[in-house]
C-alpha cells in the first residue's frame, strides 16, 4: 500500500524524482540491485487504451506532465513493454485481448489498474458486461483510484511501483505464475468457451510452474 | 408541421400522432404500413436521412415501440415514425433498402432486443461475443441479478459505512434535538 | 497471384482511435476488405439508466463519450427538460455554451494531436496536448474535474462561474488565438502533411445526407450542415458564427474544417463573455429527486459535437426511471457505412490517418 508521506501529489515531483534514484537498504544482493535500478527508470507501456482512462494518457506522455522524465514510454507491442495499464473497466470482450497482450509480455512485467472500475466495478458496478475485480483476472501490481484519475495520480502510482521495482519486491507476474490455476478458473468463469489461445502461456504446458 | 404534412398522407392509418414543438413530431402507423410510408416520406418530403432506430421496451403492453427517426437534408424537421411490434418473435422487415446505414442500427435491435430482422445479411455478434442469455435491452433482463450471478463483487472497506443508516441516525439526533428544545419551551 | 492477408489492426494497436479493431484484408499494401468490429468498451449504459433516476443518470452520462463528454450532458439535460417542461434561465443557456464551446475546442486540440500523431508528426501532439491542458484547467476550476464535468445539470448548470473567470478565459482565448498561426506553419501548410492528406479518405458527396454523416466529415465535402444552424438550442440563435465548409472531401479538407472551427469556438466564447446576463438565477426549481417524475411522452434532442451530431432519443413512462435513453453518436455511421467502403483502395499506412480525421470514438458507437 502506498501512502503520502512527506508530501502530495504533484507538489513534489521533483522529489520523487531524484529520491527513487537513491533507493538502498534492502536485502538484494549487488548484482539485483543493479538490476532493479536499470528496471525501474525503463518502463516501457503498452500503448493499450482499454478504457476511458487512456485519454489521461496523452497529456502524461506529452509536454505537461512529460513521463519521459521518470523513464516512463509508450511500446507498440506487448513483447516489448514492461507495464500493462489496464485504463478502466473492462468488458468481456476486451478481457479476452488482455490476457492475451499480458501472456505475450516477457517478464518481468508489472499491471497498473486505472481507475476505480478496475478496483470495483466503480460507477459500473451493476452492467452487465464489466468485470468487478481486476486483480481475479490479471495479476495487479498497483492501483490508481479516481474516476478519472489525474495524470498527477498517474505518477505517483508509476513512482510507487518504481520504488517497489528498486526493492526487489515479488510483483505480479510471480504470483500469476504460482496462483494460474486460480486465475485461469476465474477466467473461464467469466469467458466461457470463449478462451484466449493456450500458448500464449506455453510455460504452463511444457513443464509446469517454473 | 403535422397539420402540413398529414393531409399529404392518404391512405395511412396515423393510429398516434404527437407533437413536440414546431420542428418535431411522432406519428404512429400499424407495422404493415410502416415501409410504405418510410419510402413515400423519402421519395416526396423530403426526410431523406435515417438517423437512428429507436427502440423502446413496453413490456407491459407486449410490445416494442420502434421510432425511425428521419430527418429533412436542411435539417429543420425531425419526423419520428413509429410502430408496435410484438415481443415475441414478431420479425421486422429490414430498411437497408431504403438507407445502408440501417444495417447497423437493425444488428443492435437483433442483439440488444432480440427481434428477427428478415432480409438483414450480416446479423450476428454486434457489440457482446458469445452472448447466450436474454439480449440485455430487454426489460426483463435484470442486469443486477446477473452480475451478482457472474461476477465476484468485492466487499466493502471494514470502516465502511452504510449511509442510510448514517442519515437516519442523523435524523433521529436532529428529531431528538428538536423534542427536547420543545420540551424546555413548554 | 494476388494472395490477400488477413490482418487485424487493433484493438491492441496505437493506431486505433480507441478501443476497437477493424479486420482488414490486404493484397500487398493495399485494402481489399475491411470490417470494423467494436463492442470492446460496450458497458451497458443504456440498460444502466433505465435503473437509475434522473440524477443518478446524470452522473454517468458523460462518461458515454471520453474524448468530448460535454454535449451528453447537454443532451440529457435538453431532453428531460423538454419532457418535464422545465426552463431554464438566460445565464444558465450562456453559461452551457461557454462549456460545449470550451469542450469543441478541448476536442479539436485533441484531435490535432492524433492527427499529427497518425502521420508521425511529432511536435504537433505535443503542443497540442499542451496547450489542450490550459483549456482543462479551466474546465478544473468551473466544474472540478478535468475530464468529466457533471456540470451541465437538468434545470440549469451546477454551479456559478467562480469569480474572475471570464477574465480568464478571455485571456487564455488571446493566448490559444495567437498560437494557433503555427500550427498553420508547422501542420496546415507543411508539404509533407498535405501529400499524406490530400486525396486520402475521400467521401462521396452524394451519399452524404442520405446516409446520415454529420460534423466536420459532412462539412469536409461541401454541405453546411450543423445543429447548431439547424436546430439553434441554447443560446445559439443570439450569437454570430460562421459554418466552415470545404469541397474536396478528403481528410485535408476535414482538416481544414476543423482548424476554421477552431477559430470560430473562439469567436463565439467571446461573444459569449460579452453578452453572458452577469447575474441570474443558474438553476430552475426541481422537484425533490426522488420525487423526480418524467412524465410519458418521448423526445428526441441534438446537440452539435466536435465530430458531428449527437442525438438522444428518449422516452418516460410516467415513473422516476426513464424507459428508454437511446445514444446515436455520430461515429456510429461513420465507423462502419462510412469507413468500411472508404478503407477499400487505401494503404495499410493511411488506415489511422482516416481514423482520426473520420473522428471515430468507440466509446459513444458501443456505450
């Protein structure tokens, strides 16, 4: 969970900023640390607009807010990107292309759920079409609330995933792996026959849970 | 508007007929009459333009009201005409004919209504894939109980409150207050 | 041998205005076929407010549309004003221009982003989506949300204009004038955009009305045709503006259209800062919101959008819910009668030029 500490939202970009960069303390060896530290400062994003929140999206990556500065840009294709943003709710028909941009991301990768629709259901909790809960279907690794939430938000959501990335946190793609079964029973729950392709997760298959 | 135009309309059995405003009215025909109409408003005065179909569920009479909007090329009048069709399979003949872009309008009716569309060449999944329960738009379909049927909903904050409950107590406090001011007055 | 390839272009794609897919075949570079497929953001809206009462309806009408929110409010408000025969007051009508004016210009500063950012032109989306920014902050501060406003309310508007605004507004309206000029240098007028553009997505003229296309893709080919001529609601009648049109149909002229409408939002915010009543009731009397009761009786209201003409058609049946809120946005048409013919003939690499110049939002097709 990520609370304010010692300051608020856009007021201390500037901090967050130079203060993930100074990240030690942990428990992971030299070569980890390294390695989360080259991680953090390059997130590729899925240019994937899934829902309303993806119009925030452009005034994050452009001149205002300009993400760039925290190593934060948009990737074409799911095999090159690290964060998937699911902006919004999700109806079943997209869920569907999600998981299968997800399986197709190369880990380590990180989901960030966008809005409250994706927490709860938001203003659409009683529609038919929307799923409730993100994190029953895709792994989540940060929430932004706010419907919709500003690109202020925005930020500070990829700091804080940052901040974890540099501590060597266990994220979402782990817990995917271990929990598949679970993910994919509540998949089909909602989906039905309806399924994505299976070798989209062929590690499944070939030899277990690696 | 309707008092220039249905004179022009022999032959036509106007079962309703409203007015709203100058520039809009809706009039309503029996279904066998409906395409004759929509072509004879097309060719001679002019509503060209199908802007939408319209449809709404009176489950309580068994019918669906359906409302071609059609529109003049100027755009200073918008005539909806309308018709009942039954609910139950009653299967309406297509307007493509007459406007192309009705084809979409009659795939969403296929699929959020239900009603057969005769003549239609491309009905199928329109906006839900795979949908096998009672099309969504139609009155009976309770979308509540079908969410909480499918979907996982997660449960509240622990602090969380429930308003009502806040109000009323609010209410009572207030009531209380007012009780015992009265008290002291008398 | 002509083998075609199936491929499809979205909805994962960032070249898709939105969350939607459309299948194309190709033989070579070149479109053979192409259908859209849409419902990816369906969420039901329309069977949401039939459970919900007016007010609660309200709030997530606006949501219908991401790009340009306002004139669902409009029309909601408009539509069950006209069906519980409320009126609203003078300030009120002007305060609800400044707001879709304000919101046409947000959503042809966004446009031009997409435009820009469909034919790899860098600056522009960054300027853009900038300058875009100032317009929000303005919204911000009227409404209390940068995307979604809530504002234009039954009866009325929300709230009053806090002090000082249309200062404000005049001022940044000087400022985004005076800017607009180099988009002309860097966008309008630069050679490489006009070989992308011109002759690229031309639509026919003929079939414009019939079929039912509206906004800047009927007026890119010569037909002035705008609700808010048309059909004055608001205040509309009482100000002075002109309809931009172009002949040549292609996405340049589309283009062009949009730029003029640019400076026109701008003339009529001024004369709205000019003739805006400075006092006045903003709100009419409601009835108590549960006790909201739409009478029977149907309607059917339009309002005049960044990309064409947005319609309600709404029924009550005499209870606290509307029977039935039927959305027709304009991209509706024009994602599938308009651009499946239009795709056939074109390159692969125009398919997301004429997206964005169609102005297609899969939100307001699917709801």
């Amino acid at each position: 969970m990520y609370h304010h500490e010692h300051c608020e939202g856009f007021q201390c970009e500037q901090q967050q900023l130079e203060a993930s960069l100074a990240q030690s303390g942990n428990e992971l060896g030299a070569l980890d640390r390294l390695m989360a530290w080259f991680r953090q400062r390059s997130l590729f994003v899925l240019a994937y607009g899934t829902g309303c929140g993806a119009i925030e999206m452009r005034p994050l990556m452009t001149s205002r807010f300009d993400a760039e500065r925290f190593g934060i840009i948009g990737a074409a294709t799911p095999r090159q990107a690290d964060v998937l943003v699911i902006s919004g709710y999700l109806a079943i028909k997209t869920l569907k292309r999600v998981i299968r941009s997800y399986e197709q991301m190369q880990a380590p990768k990180y989901v960030i759920g966008l809005g409250s629709c994706t927490i709860n259901g938001g203003m659409y909790w009683d529609s038919y079409n929307t799923i409730k809960q993100l994190d029953h279907y895709i792994p989540v690794d940060m929430y932004v609330n706010g419907c919709m939430p500003r690109p202020e938000a925005l930020i500070e959501g990829f700091v804080a995933l940052q901040q974890r990335i540099a501590a060597g946190t266990p994220s979402g793609f782990e817990r995917y792996r271990a929990n598949i079964d679970w993910y994919k029973a509540n998949q089909r729950r909602v989906l039905g026959d309806n399924m994505p392709p299976d070798y989209t997760y062929d590690w499944y298959h070939a030899g277990g849970v690696a | 508007m309707l008092d220039a135009l249905l004179p022009q309309l022999h032959g036509f059995e106007i079962i309703e007929q409203t007015q709203r405003g100058e520039r809009q009215a809706f009039v309503r025909v029996p279904p066998a009459q409906l395409f004759s109409l929509l072509g004879l408003l097309k060719q001679s005065h002019g509503f060209v333009t199908l802007t939408t179909i319209a449809c709404a569920d009176w489950m309580e009479d068994g019918v669906f009201g359906l409302t071609y909007v059609l529109e003049t090329a100027e755009r200073d009048r918008v005539l909806g005409v309308q018709t009942h069709l039954g609910r139950d399979g009653a299967a309406l003949e297509t307007a493509i004919p007459l406007w192309p872009q009705a084809e979409i309008f009659e795939r969403e009716l296929h699929e959020m209504f239900g009603i057969p569309i005769s003549g239609h060449p491309s009905l199928g999944d329109f906006m839900l894939e795979g949908w096998t329960h009672t099309p969504p738009m139609r009155r009976e379909f309770d979308t509540l109980k079908f969410v909480q049927d499918t979907y996982e909903m997660r449960g509240g904050r622990e602090d969380n409150q429930d308003v009502r409950e806040a109000i009323r107590r609010r209410k009572e406090a207030k009531k209380a207050a007012a009780a015992a001011a009265n008290g002291d007055a008398a | 041998m002509n083998e075609t390839i199936k491929i499809f272009h979205g909805p994962q794609h960032p070249g898709v205005t939105g969350n939607m897919s459309l299948e194309l075949d190709l033989d070579g570079e070149t479109i053979v076929k192409a259908t859209t497929h849409v419902g990816y953001l369906h969420r039901g809206f329309e069977k949401l407010i039939e459970r919900r009462t007016v007010i609660q309806a309200f709030t997530i009408v606006c949501r219908i549309c991401v790009p340009e929110p306002d004139p669902n409010e409009e029309n909601f408000a408009r539509g069950i004003e006209t069906l519980a025969g409320l009126e609203i007051s003078e300030r009120a009508k002007y305060i609800r221009v400044l707001i879709l004016e304000l919101a046409r210009l947000q959503a042809h500063y966004l446009w031009l982003a997409g435009q820009g950012g469909s034919i790899g032109h860098g600056i522009v989306p960054q300027w853009a989506v900038g300058e875009r920014d100032y317009i929000l902050d303005l919204f911000e501060e009227i409404t209390g949300g940068r995307v979604y406003h809530m504002y234009i309310y039954p009866g009325g508007v929300k709230r009053d204009l806090p002090d000082g605004l249309l200062t404000r507004l005049s001022d940044l309206l000087n400022e985004l004038d005076k800017r607009l000029p180099e988009y002309d240098r860097v966008f309008f007028d630069n050679t490489v955009v006009k070989k992308r553009l011109q002759g690229v997505g031309v639509v026919n003229r003929a079939e414009a009305i019939t079929n039912g296309y509206s906004g800047p893709v009927i007026r890119g080919c010569g037909i002035a045709r705008d609700v808010r001529r048309d059909m004055p609601y608001l205040a509309y009648d009482q100000l002075e503006f002109e309809i931009p049109i172009q002949t040549d149909g292609d996405a340049y002229a589309r283009a062009l259209v949009r730029r003029a409408e640019m400076y026109q939002s701008i003339r009529i915010l001024r004369q709205v800062i000019e003739q805006m009543p400075p006092t006045g009731e903003i709100q009419c009397k409601l009835p108590k919101h549960r006790k909201f009761i739409i009478p029977k009786g149907e309607t059917f209201v339009q309002t005049e959008s960044a990309r064409g003409a947005y319609s309600y058609y709404m029924a009550g049946d005499g209870s606290e819910f509307l029977r039935r809120l039927q959305v027709r946005g304009p991209s509706l048409v024009h994602a599938f009668t308009l651009l499946e013919p239009l795709l056939i003939g074109a390159q692969l690499s125009d398919v997301a030029l004429i997206m964005v110049s169609l102005g297609i939002c899969p939100p307001e097709i699917e709801r």
